[in-house]
C-alpha cells in the first residue's frame, strides 16, 4: 500500500513539473491596463414621508401608519481597460461611462486579418 502512494505521488510530481502549454521556448512580454474612477460626491437620498390611514370599524380612532421610500442616487461612473499581448496576438480595448441614465463608450479589437473593429455605442432613457 505504501508503494503504490509513493508511486501516485511520483506521477503527482512529474505532471505538476512539466512546462506548462508548451510556453517555455519563448518569453514575450504581454501588457494590459485598466483605469477605474470613482465618484464620491455628495448623496442624493431623499426620504420621502407618505401616510396610510386605515379606519377601524372596532375603534373610533383612526390607525395611522407611517411608510417611507428611498429614492436611489445619481449612478455615475467610467471605466477603462486595454490588453496588447504579443505572444496571443490578442489587442483589444474598451472604454465606457455612465452619468445617470446615460451610457457611452467605444471598444476595439485587433482582428485576424490584420484590421481593428471599432464599436461606439450610447444609450440613454428614450434610446435604451
């Protein structure tokens, strides 16, 4: 029993060894970035006070509840991304933001053939 764990953890050893994806020829340097803005301005929470009054058949009081209803901030952000690896040929970028129901941005990719795909887009509350 103790042959065949050593024998298994041999085999273990050996395939974690190897070189992995047959990369080890060649060491080209690949780059990527990216940039993320945040915006911390002042909040937009608004609470908002509305009653409900129920009247009360047993009772000659009115009962009356109190709800409250919180309107959502302002979203705004923008982010950015961009990778150029030689070694995969993979180039490729995006850009995007949004300022309340607003959103823009532009992508682009290195196709195979050798030409770059471009795609802006925008969106807001009329045009989805």
């Amino acid at each position: 029993m103790f042959a065949k764990i050593l024998i298994a953890a041999a085999v273990v050893a050996v395939v974690a060894a190897r070189p992995q994806d047959g990369h080890h020829e060649h060491h080209h340097h690949a780059s990527s970035s990216q940039s993320i803005k945040q915006y911390h301005g002042k909040a937009t929470e608004k609470h908002v006070e509305y009653y409900i009054i129920i009247d009360d058949d047993y009772d000659d009081d009115d009962d009356v509840y109190i709800a409250y209803y919180v309107l959502q901030a302002h979203p705004k952000y923008e982010f950015a991304y961009e990778v150029k690896d030689p070694h995969t040929g993979d180039h490729k970028s995006q850009h995007e933001s949004r300022d309340g129901d607003v959103v823009k941005g532009v992508y682009s990719l290195h196709e195979h053939d050798g030409t770059i795909r471009v795609v802006e887009y925008h969106a807001d509350k009329k045009t989805g």
